[in-house]
C-alpha cells in the first residue's frame, strides 16, 4: 500500500482566501466605525461654535437693553402687532450711555457698541436674518424688543458635516423705560 506524502500542518489555499476576506471584511468595518465617529465629533464642533457665538450675542444684547432708560429708535409708542423689521436699535443703558445694535450686512455680523458681537472669522450672520422688532401693548405698556438672527459657519466646505446653521431670537421686556 502507497501512503500519501501531503504535509497535515499547513493550510489550504481556500482556508488562506477565507481568513484573509473575514479579516477585510472586518478592517472595513473598524474604519467605517472611525470615519463615522470622526464626521460626528467634527459635526458637534462646528455646532457648538456656532451656537456658543450666537449665544454671547444674546446675552449681551440682553443684559445691555433690558435695563435701558429710553429708546432713540424706534421711536416710542411701538406697534402693538405686526411690527416692521428694523436694521437697529438704538437706546441709553442704564449707566446714561447710548448704545447701538445694527445688522451688517456687508460684513454679516451684528455690531455692537464694541465691534461685532461674533468672531467673524468663525462664524457669520445668515443674509436675511438679522432683525429687530419693537412691540408695545400699549402706550402705558413698557416695550418688547424682540432680536432674531441666523448664524453660519465661515467653512467654505461643501461637506454636511462641516456647515452649521442655527436661528437665534429672544424677546427682552424693558424695565426701565422713561415715557
């Protein structure tokens, strides 16, 4: 009888294609899980910028007109509906100096009594967005500022996951108002 002189110790060609295929298979995977992962936390960063910018504008706006004095423009008593969109407001804060908020539109950003209220190498105001709005109930009523805005990042990437957009607006009842 012939005995056979294939070695048992090593593996086939086909057991060799297999594991290489489940181990691609596998790294594609991991690096789709990765490139998911790395879109997502890039997505998140650009978000929070912009959010973060549109909400020191805010906030500084807020605290500068809710105890103004009085109010240059618009002129007072304020519609009680359907008031027009204004550019700017002007007011005197509470420590007797004027103050004036304007949408730039040439430079998409929102100037303050400081400069613009944003990092306008970040983020920018969207075009069409950026309104003031005076309500008042009535003339013995204390007036509504009511500030809206959009804001976008400055990426010029066409990627999704490097754009944000988000719209700001809050309403400020003035306190302080002398009629």
């Amino acid at each position: 009888m012939k005995k056979n002189n294939l070695s048992t110790h090593g593996f086939t060609l086909l057991e060799l294609v297999i594991s290489i295929g489940v181990i691609a298979v596998i790294g594609i995977a991991i690096v789709a899980i990765l490139v998911s992962s790395l879109r997502n936390a890039n997505k998140s960063n650009v978000t929070t910028l912009v959010r973060q910018n549109g909400d020191y504008a805010l906030t500084q706006m807020t605290r500068n007109i809710l105890p103004a004095l009085n109010i240059q423009y618009p002129i007072l008593p304020c519609p009680a509906s359907s008031p027009p969109a204004l550019d700017h407001i002007q007011f005197t804060s509470i420590s007797g100096t004027p103050i004036t908020y304007s949408c730039d539109s040439i430079n998409k950003t929102i100037n303050g009594p400081n400069g613009s209220l944003f990092d306008t190498n970040s983020v920018n105001v969207v075009a069409g967005t950026c309104a003031f709005y005076c309500t008042q109930a009535s003339p013995s009523e204390n007036p509504v500022i009511k500030v809206t805005f959009g804001l976008a990042d400055t990426n010029t990437s066409n990627l999704a996951e490097q754009a944000a957009t988000i719209q700001f607006q809050t309403s400020v009842n003035l306190r302080n108002i002398i009629q």
